[in-house]
DNA sequence: AAAGCTTGGGAAAAGGTTTTCTCAAAGGAG
DNA sequence: CTCCTTTGAGAAAACCTTTTCCCAAGCTTT
C-alpha cells in the first residue's frame, strides 16, 4: 500500500468496481452482483469479492449509479427563511424522514429573489434532484420561484402552494382552539387575544378560531388585536387591554412567543401577576424565547419537524411513482404547556 | 397497477444531448462542442445547434458531467446546530460563495450523534461531494465526525478543527476588545464583565482580552462573572454586581446578547437607566434579541456570513487544487452600534 | 499536378455501475 | 452415449457527456 507514505494529505482515487473485480479475480458483472446480492453464484465466490470490497474500502459510485437508475438520491429544500426560525426544525424533519431512504438534502435560501430562486432551481434541475420541497416562513406567500412543469414532483410545506399541488400546513386554527380551549378549562372568563398585523393570513384563521371556542362556552369575545410580531407591540398591546375603560381580561392569547413575551414583561411591570391574575400561551413554541420567560411560556407548537417529515416521506413516495391526492393537508399543532396558565381557577 | 392512466402529473423524461443532435441533424460530438463553445465548425452549424438545444429546453445532465470530471460540484455541511443560530448565517455565507461556482451544499444534521454523523459523511462520500465544510455552535468542540484520511478536502468553520485542518473561526479576543475599547473610549472607567460559564473556550479568551484591555486603560479589572448563557443568569448577576458592597460598574459587557438581555431588564427593575447610568453590550449580536431589548443592544458581531464565505472560497480552491497552508485563521468581529451605550460620558 | 495544410465534423473511448444476454461446463435423464 | 437442464460467471449494452483522435474534402503552394 503507497498511501502511509504520504506526507501531505493527498486525494486519492476512489477505489472503483473494476479493480475490487480485477482483485478477487472475477468479472466486474459478477462483482457488481456479488455485492448487491443479485445474480447467481456460489457462496463462496460472493464472500470472497464482499471480502476484498470490504478491504480496499470500495464504495459504489452514486453519481454512476444514478446514472443509470434516473435517480439522484438528492432533493432539493427552498426556502426564504433566512433565519432558519421555522426552517431548521422543518429542515431537520424533511433530513430525518429521508436519511434512512439514502437521500440527501440540498438547502438553497433564495431569500425573496425571483432571480436567485431561479438559479437556484435551475441548478437543482442540473443536478437530477429527485423532487422539491419549498418552504417559507409564512403560509400565505408564495416563494419567488415556480415549480409548475418541472418535470419532478415538488411538495410545499409551510408555504403557499401552486395550484393542483400538494401542500402541507399547520392547522393554525386547530392550534388556536388548543389553545383557547385550555384557557377554558383552566376558568379563565376574560380571554383577549392578542396578535400580528391583517396582512397574514393565520391571523384571521386564529382569529375566527379564537371567536368560535368563545362562543361554544359561552364566553364574551372581545375584538382580536392586531399589530406586528414583535415584543414591543405586546407590550404596547397591555395598556391597550388594561387602560381601565373596559373590563381586564384574566387571560391573554398571543399571536407569537414573542409578542407574548412583550406582554408578560408588560404585565409584570405594572405589578400584574402571571399566571395567578392573567394567564398567558404564545404561538410557535420557540423554545430559547419561550423557556426564557419569566414564567416560562406555555406555547402552541405547529410541529413543524412533524411536517417536515410527513413532506419528505410524500415527496419519497411521489418519487416512487405512487400517485397522490393534491390539496392542502393541515398537520395539527399541540399545546406545550409551562407555567404562564398557572392552575384551574378556584378548583 | 392503476398508475397507467395518470391522473397524476406525469413526469416527462429529460432531453438529452443525443436527441438534441439527432434533431439538429449532427453528432453528439460536435453537439457538445457547439453548446461548449469548442471545436471547430461554421457558425451556421453552432447557432442551429444552440437553437435547438434551447428549443428542446435541453439541460447538460450533471451526473454525467460529474462522472467524467471526477467533480460533482457539491459540498456536504455538517453542523450540529439543531437551532440554526449560528449555522445559518454561516450557511449563507458558504452558498453565497459558492452558488456562482454552481456548486450546490448538502446540509446535513449530525446532532451530536456519532452514529448520524457516520451516517451522512457516508452518504456525502458516497454522494462523490468535492469537499466537506463542519460547522458547529462553539468552537472549543468537535463535532462527533472524523473527516481526516476521507480522501476529499475537508475545512472547519466554527467548530474544533482537528489537528492539521484548515480551520476559520471568530476572533473572540478581539471582539471582547472591540466591546470594551468602546467603552473605554465612551468614558465608562468601572467596566464589569458577565459571560457565560468556565468550559467554554471563548469565555477565557473574552475575559482574558477584557482584563488586558482594562490594564491597557489603567483601569481596575473586576473579576468577570461566570455563569450560563441565560437570560436568567444575566439578570441574576445584575444582584451580585449592584448589591451595594462593592461599587457599582458603569457598564457591563455581556457574553451574550441573553445574559445582556437579563442585564438590562434587571437594571430596569431596579431603576437604573439604560444607557445613562450603566451602558451594556451584548455579544453574538443576534438581531432578533439585540433589537427587541430596550433599548436595543449594542453588541459584537462575529461575522459569521463572511467566515462561511472565506471557509466556501477557501474550500473551492482546495478543490480546485491549489495548496493552502494549514492552521487556525481567526476572522475579526464587528461592533454593531445601537442604543445600549449611550454619547460619551461628559463629552 | 502532387504534396501539404486547413476546415468541418464524426467515431470512439472514458467515466463507474447495473442488467440483460450469452455461454461453457457439469450433471441428470432416457 | 446423446440430449436437455441447471449452474456459475462473463460480455456487452446502457446511462449521458466530454474529449481526443481521425478523416475527408477543399484549398494553397511549388
């Protein structure tokens, strides 16, 4: 063996089938199905060519192999969510459910340019990428790319999809009504909601949900409150829902963690405590945000890994020919609670 | 099987080089010639051969191309940053620099599992990627991969090099100067120092820089105080620094934007003005905290898109074969001026 | 007019693997 | 002893592109 002489790392060559067939003295057709257990032969010739592959350290060529069988073994995962908040867990979803399939994933951020998502696109489509999935940061906006007639399939999740695809997307409804709900249970009789501006459209679907369980129990619905994502408008939000002039709620359902987090910081400021005077349940479950509160957060979780896994396996199988309903399928949320709910009033 | 009749979308076969010569009426040869800009033949020939590449919408198959160069124009990033706070940036940067080389990134999740790690270096290796970029969450840690002897060039960025590698990270000294050189220059002369705790390489580093840039103002150096990297801790040291034993800083340079976030609400709990009387600045300068402090936080950059560009450049040349010298290359860090420092003091 | 050069383009190999044929030898049946 | 079947393994095509060599025709030079 020349290689323990090298001083510098030098690259060496791959070892390829043809040598591990010249080694154990056999053809490359016979090694080739000696070690993918097709063909026939004795067992004693199989163990030897898996004995000297093994040895030489062979490992098969995928680019040869996906060549020949039109299949990459990669996909493709756009997104537009620079900061990897609700990327990464979907991410991390997407890779888990299509690692054991032997398929890696491509991360492409195109931020919101047509023309880098087009690169990006074209370079995936270069590559013989098995399918897509796109991804975003919120339901309701398409990424600056189109996926139509690609030639492979594409799956959207967390994004707004092309017409006729498929698409997965958190039940924001559903994670709304979770959350309500356990207000609910818990006595809370005086539940305000506050949340991000009408441009979203998860606003007005939480919104509705949030109105609707209100009024199964019976319970005034007080007009939702819209304004940014941020900490700064729940804390404005506070002197808003506490001048006085009305009746303070007793619970306040936030649209984000971080809006709840300007809220519970509000609250305790003017000396209101959390959860025994107003109980408090964010949305996204973001862990270093809501764990960080004081008290810590209980938060409705869209489940995106969840997601993320339920696109890949989708994706999985479109690529394995099995045919697939379109439309919108909603993943339902749960309810991580923690201690801004305190617990049930007067039980 | 009921997949004959396609109710799906049916995905079409690529158009090859082949069929594209055949239609333009020459050979594959000189197809590939004509749409590479090589070889010899009259214009006429080349541009009907371009057109009717571009007419069939023929793209070169990549594979194949790989398989000839022995370049399959992928690098594989392994990171073990579930959260993304500190491989996105750096993602970002590698994809930017290496997308106008056409070169496409495999981002792959190792968590902190041997097993996942061995898993996907496989695949990466298997995969034929040109090269292998490890990332991580803190630089005084390897991750649980071994990608020496891979046969493939392999560089670190944010994360423990082994020893031999080509390794970028921040410059964490000098960003702790940057941060207490500002404080120096705004007047602040009782500068304390709250980082994160002891097992961390960077807080030696950090605080050994603090303690240096106090000397070198004549300034006396408090011991800095070591604890974890919460909001919880920041705000629980502001108890020990203002418990009216010792005197009081006027400033306090955080080992992270959390533990400054705790600082600052704690100072505002006790009454003590943000930037007037005590000054802050953070570290890591995690926008989505640093801006929703209030007021918004001064805090030290590590520049971590441009670390992942150099890693990406760097990478491309080893590839490219270019020799690089190996060894630690430390990136400096940026201050990021906001609102947490104040003008200088009686200036 | 013969020899050499240029021009335009094609044949074929290479890259590494899988799969379908094909074939020789050995064994069994009649 | 001949014919057929089974067994074990190899040859070659296929996947798609690039590149090196090669060749024929037309042109120039002497």
């Amino acid at each position: 063996m020349a290689s323990d002489a090298q001083p510098t790392p030098v690259f060496a060559k791959p070892v390829t089938l043809r040598e591990v067939a010249a080694t154990a003295g056999v053809s490359v057709a016979t090694a080739s199905k000696a070690l993918n257990g097709q063909g026939r032969m004795t067992a004693e010739t199989r163990e030897r060519i898996r004995e000297t592959a093994q040895r030489l350290g062979f490992r098969p060529n995928s680019l040869a192999q996906s060549l020949l069988r039109r299949r990459s073994f990669t996909v493709g995962l756009l997104t537009n969510d620079t900061y990897g908040r609700f990327s990464l867990p979907l991410m991390a979803g997407v890779s888990d459910a299509l690692v054991d399939a032997g398929v890696s994933v491509f991360l492409c951020n195109v931020e919101d340019d047509p023309r880098l998502g087009q690169l990006h696109v074209d370079a995936m489509l270069d590559k013989r990428v098995d399918g897509i999935i796109a991804t975003g940061k919120r339901i309701d906006r398409h990424l600056p790319v189109d996926l139509s007639n690609l030639g492979i399939p594409a799956i959207y999740a967390f994004t707004q999809p092309d017409p006729g695809a498929i698409a997965f997307v958190s039940d924001d409804a559903g994670g709304a009504r979770l959350a309500v709900e356990h207000f609910c249970r818990l006595g809370r009789r005086r539940i305000a909601h506050v949340t991000g501006p009408a441009s979203f459209a998860v606003v007005h679907a939480r919104a509705q949900a949030y109105r609707d369980v209100l009024a199964e129990n019976g319970l005034p619905a007080a007009e939702p409150l819209l304004g940014s994502w941020s900490e700064a408008w729940g804390h404005e939000a506070v002197g808003t829902l506490f001048d006085g002039k009305r009746e303070a709620p007793d619970a306040v359902f936030c649209g984000n963690d971080q809006i709840a987090r300007g809220v519970i910081d509000a609250l305790r400021e003017r000396g209101i405590d959390v959860p025994d005077e107003v109980g408090v349940i964010g949305f996204d479950n973001w862990e270093i945000v809501a764990e960080a509160t004081r008290p810590p957060l209980t938060s409705v979780d869209m489940n995106l890994a969840a997601l993320g896994r339920e696109a890949g396996l989708t994706l999985l199988s479109l690529v394995g020919g099995q045919p697939a309903e379109p439309g919108l399928r909603k993943l339902p949320c749960r309810l991580v609670v923690r201690q801004s709910c305190g617990r049930p009033l007067g039980g």
